[in-house]
C-alpha cells in the first residue's frame, strides 16, 4: 500500500474513533409499551404492576401480576382504575 492510501486510511480510522463515543444506544433491556391489555396479557397473563401495588377490586384481588416498575410505567395508560396495576386479570 502506497504512502498517500495509508494516510488516508489512517485519517478514515482516526474520525470513525472520535465519533463513536458519541454513538447513543437504547438500553437492551427498555420495558415494552403495548398497544393494548390483549398484547400485554399474552406476555404477562394478570397484568403489570408497580412494587407495592394492591389490586382494588371488590372480589377477589389479583396477586400474581408482575411486578416491574419500569414495565408498569411504560403501560400506565392501561391501569383504567388507578391501583398501579395495569391490565390486571384473574
């Protein structure tokens, strides 16, 4: 490889390293927003809650919703009464 390709190739490799820390990548693990309770139900059959979250229901309340506090506020639109539980179902 001649002199004049090799600095070339250089000054190439020399600006791709100063601008890849600048890069900005999405977390692999971003908590999913569904579209609606049917999406969400078939990954997480009686809903997403937040920790500490009581189902308030006159009936029997669901207790083995999962709890994940940043899945839950990716889908707080869904929580339709407000207890922190989103798309609960017994």
């Amino acid at each position: 490889m001649g002199r004049s390709r090799r600095v070339i190739v250089g000054i190439v490799a020399a600006g791709t390293l100063a601008v890849a820390p600048a890069m900005v990548v999405a977390p692999a693990d971003a908590a999913t927003s569904y579209t609606n309770c049917k999406q969400l139900n078939a990954d997480y059959p009686h809903g997403v809650g937040k920790s500490g979250a009581v189902d308030s229901t006159s009936g029997t309340p669901v207790t083995d919703f999962t709890v994940d506090d940043d899945l839950y506020n990716s889908n707080s639109g869904r929580d339709r009464d407000g207890d922190s539980i989103a798309c609960e179902k017994h």
